[in-house]
C-alpha cells in the first residue's frame, strides 16, 4: 500500500496499454480484487486513503490517454452500499485532482448486479446509495454485471430462457434513464448452446435498442489461459469459438469495448 507498482507487472500493463490504444482500441483497466486488499475491506481494513492513493499514482500515468478508462473496482461486496459510496468518490476525487478527465466507470455493491441494482438484500439498494456519486468532470458512468443463469452468477452454463438478460437489464435501464446516468455491462456471456446464443443475442439487441442509456458492453471472458472455460473467446485450432457468430454483428456499431 502506498508504494511503487511492481515494475514488472507494471511493465506488461504499459506494453498492453501502447499497443491496443495505439489500434485505436479501448482499454478499460480496474483492480479486480472485490474492493479488498489481501481481504481486508476498503474503508475498514484497508484505508480508504490508500485506495485514493493506488487511482492518483494509475491516472497520473493514463491521463494523457483518452483511450484508457478507469474502472475504479470490479464487483464490490459484501460490505455496506454507503461504504463502497464513500470509497468510490474518495478514488474519483483523487483522479481528478491529477487533471485526468478520462471516463471513469463505477460499479455499485453487492457484484454491481444489474438485476439487483434497487434490492435491499444487502443493504441500501445501488439504486438508492449510487444517486451520490460526485465526479467534478461529470464524466462517468456506472457498470453492472449482468448472466443468464438462474441466480445470475454466472457458473451454470444454463441459460433460462432466451430473452432473460433483456429482462434482467430492465429496471436497471429505467433506472439510469430516469437519472440521465449511462452506463456499460462490464461483464455478461452465455456458454455455448441454443437457449444461450439466443440469450445472448437478445442482450445484445436490448442495449442497442437503448443506446440512449448503454454505452458499450464487455465479455467475460478472453485469453489462451482460459482453456476449456465455457464463456472463453479465444481462436483455437484455427477458429473462433462458437459465441463468436453471435457477437460479430453487434461489433461494427461501435456499442461495445
């Protein structure tokens, strides 16, 4: 906490960072750590003074960069929605102070789900807590998560219908209309069958159709090291995986990371 970022890891980062936003690509960088550090919970454990510091040191070196967003957590939990309200603005004040003005994209608690976002199963609802977000640039917007299995956790390759992820999304796009919020759907897949590329499909055609609140979409997930892994979209043995079909026509609209 409060030191240098390891040079190496850095180092990959950096090289990454150069060559994608130098294709012209987004690149969206978050801690993926659930808003802890070695466990302890930002704002009790961890202080929050030190997840600020992490965003001034990350921003100071990507604020030249409009092609790099700040993801400032990926999916807090298990802790209190005004807690993760208090940190989130302490980090984006803390970009800010740098002169970034790089688009900021702020999760709520509980997995920042999207078919949860007004629950209160686990405590103030997102859709109440998250009204305080404060950024001096007014240039951010809010990423939820969103599967098609049966609890939405997406570790069932079971989708329950074909038009579940439009039905999911709803509330929370009325939600964010009515706020004039925007907003990005860090994370959604379905594996590979019937009942799920059609699932897909129909998320996918939702967010275009309220382009007016959906500003990109990001899969879960990429990369050799995922194997076998039922969500993964990799080219192997000289093809994309089957997901692939289901996704290219979305790809040319620029709705989407």
């Amino acid at each position: 906490l409060n030191g240098p970022f390891d040079s190496f890891y850095l180092g990959h980062i950096q090289d990454f960072v150069q060559y994608t936003t130098g294709k012209g690509a987004f690149v969206l960088l978050d801690p993926h750590n659930y808003a802890r550090y070695r466990g302890q919970v930002i704002g009790q454990g961890t202080p929050t003074a030190a997840f600020a510091d992490f965003w001034s040191r990350l921003s100071s070196m990507y604020k030249n960069n409009s092609k790099v967003l700040f993801g400032l957590m990926n999916e807090p939990n298990s802790m209190s929605t005004d807690l993760w309200l208090s940190d989130a603005n302490a980090a984006i004040a803390a970009i800010r102070a740098t002169g970034a003005d790089n688009l900021i994209t702020v999760p709520g608690n509980a997995w920042t789900g999207a078919w949860s976002w007004d629950s209160s199963y686990y405590g103030t609802p997102n859709s109440v807590a998250m009204l305080g977000v404060r950024d001096p640039k007014n240039n951010f917007i809010f990423e939820v998560h969103q599967y098609l299995d049966s609890d939405s956790s997406g570790t069932s390759a079971t989708c329950v219908s074909n038009t579940i992820g439009s039905q999911r999304l709803q509330a929370f796009t009325n939600w964010a209309r009515q706020h004039n919020y925007k907003a990005i759907l860090g994370e959604f897949a379905g594996a590979r069958n019937d009942v799920c590329y059609q699932a897909v499909t129909d998320i996918l055609k939702y967010m275009e159709v309220n382009k007016d609140v959906w500003a990109g979409w990001t899969w879960w997930g990429g990369g050799p090291w995922w194997g076998d892994y039922m969500f993964a979209l990799d080219f192997r043995n000289g093809a994309d995986e089957p997901q692939m079909a289901y996704i290219k026509p979305f790809l040319a609209n620029g709705n989407n990371c």
